[in-house]
C-alpha cells in the first residue's frame, strides 16, 4: 500500500510537470513567440529545415540526433555516446575538484585556528 | 542443517541498478547509434526506473522534505534541489519525446503532430540534463567510489587471490 501510494505521487510529480511543459509549448507555439515556431508559422519551410540541417551539423549534446544532413548514420556508431560519458566526466571531476579545494582550504583554516598564537 | 542463505546488501543493489541506469541513459543519448525505436522506448523504460531509484531512496527524500528549512544540512539541501531539476528535466525531456515520437507511440497506434517547438524543447533538455547528471555523479562521487570498492575491486580482487593460493596448495601437494 505504502509503495503505491509512494508510485502513485511520482506519477502525479510527473504528469503535472508534463502537463505544464505542454501548456509552456502550446502557449509559446500559439505566440509564435520561438524562432522555430516563428518559421512554422509563417510558412517558410524552407528556412526551417536549413536551420535543422545546421543543428545538425554539430550543435548542443547531441549533433544530428534528430534532424539535418548529418544524422543519416551508416551504422553503429557510439561517438555521441561517447562524447556525453566525457561531458558527464569532465564535469564531475571539475565539480569534484572544486569540492577536495574547499575541503582543503577548511582543513586549513581549522587548522590556523587550532594553533596557538 | 539449511544451506546459509546469502544477503545481498541495498547498496550493492542500489549500486548495480544505478550502473545499469546510467549504461541505460547514455546509449538513450545517441539515437544516432541505437535507432529512434530503442531510443524511444529506453527513454520510456528510463523513466520507469527512475521511479525505482526515487523509491529506492525514499526514506531520504521524505527525511530532507520534512526538515528542509529547519534540519537539513546545506549540502543535503543542494542535493535535494539538484536532483528535483533532474526529475523535471528528465521528466520534460521524456514527455516531449513521446510528443514527437516516430516509433514508439506509432507502434501503439498513436500519432501526434510533429511540433518545432517540442523538438527545440526535447533537444535542450536532454543537454540540460547531461550536465545535470554530472553534477549529480559529481555530488554523489564518495558514495559511488566506496561502493564500486566494495562490491566490485574487492571481491575481485578476493577472487584472484583465491585463485593464487589455490595454485600453492597444488604446488605443495604435488
């Protein structure tokens, strides 16, 4: 009973944050107030796919997951795969770094204190 | 005599289960590589088993809810704040994927009409939630150490010295 209930709120933390991403897209897209949508809107499809084929072409996490020239793939290709294991690490050890640095520094300072003058 | 029956500890489950979240979410980042089916569908199963993690560890999500203006320490507080942006992100990031789903809600029957604006959104974050999910490896890197010690290098570890002294009782017998 507990875990349902437990399961049963995940589910509602979810749907109300889907629920408000769907009334953030339908506003913005009823504005046309994003560039894409803009596009959309005014019929220039042409343009659009043009910005898709440069999205593609290497921009954000994942360069030509979706749209443009580049994500036509021949074959397995774990390269993107790849490249987010090495964002995701980097980002750890700069994070873990700056964390040993102030551990570090409070060592220190406890340290100074601790001494007697 | 009942053969011992072996206890297989939280963590170690914990630890397996977070390995193959993680394995899981990386590959789902590449429909490049794996084809928009599996990218689809693994993204759903993902959500799933974030719902395993957040059950797994709901003592402490209840712990520093209850107490987050009054007890909670500030590094427990950054957490608790980190990993709520990870759920919505991650829950935004699954929601606008079903929205411009090409295999996966197609296969059901399904079909909803391709927005720019929910492949813009779907795209960002899913960026987002990469350096999101470095933050949270970056935040939780003792605990994964120890345990990755614990249940992986030692028994390892164990296993080849085993091996090793296994090789001198032959040698003395012999």
């Amino acid at each position: 009973m507990k875990i349902a209930i437990r399961i049963l709120i995940i589910l509602l933390a979810a749907a109300l944050i889907a629920g408000i991403t769907y009334g953030i897209t339908q506003l913005s897209s009823g504005s046309g107030s994003t560039a894409a949508e803009g596009f959309q809107h005014s019929g220039e499809g042409g343009r659009e796919r043009a910005e898709g084929g440069n999205r593609g072409a290497g921009e954000g996490f994942n360069p030509g997951a979706f749209e443009g020239e580049h994500s036509h793939s021949t074959g397995a290709n774990f390269s993107t795969t790849l490249e987010n294991l090495g964002k995701i690490g980097i980002i750890t050890a700069i994070v873990i770094a700056i964390s040993l640095g102030l551990d570090q520094v409070k060592r220190a300072r406890h340290r100074r204190k601790s001494q007697p003058a | 005599m009942e053969p011992e029956k072996k206890k297989i500890s939280l963590t170690n489950v914990n630890l397996l289960f977070d390995i193959v979240i993680f394995v899981a979410f990386l590959l789902s980042l590449d429909p490049y590589a794996t084809g928009h089916a599996i990218h689809e569908w693994l993204g759903i199963t993902l959500l799933a088993a974030i719902a395993i993690h957040l059950l797994i560890h709901w003592r402490w999500i209840e712990k520093v809810t209850a107490g987050f203006f009054r007890k909670s320490s500030t590094q427990a507080r950054l957490n608790y704040v980190l990993n709520g942006l990870f759920f919505i992100d991650f829950v935004v990031v699954v929601f606008t994927g079903l929205m411009i789903s090409e295999a996966a809600l197609p296969s059901l029957g399904l079909t909803i009409g391709h927005s720019t604006g929910m492949k813009t959104l779907h795209r960002t974050s899913a960026d987002l939630l990469v350096v999101i999910l470095g933050l949270h490896a970056a935040i939780h890197w003792k605990w994964i150490l120890n345990a990755i010690r614990r249940f992986i290098v030692q028994p390892v570890g164990r296993l080849f010295r085993r091996k090793k002294s296994n090789v001198v009782t032959v040698e003395v017998k012999a």
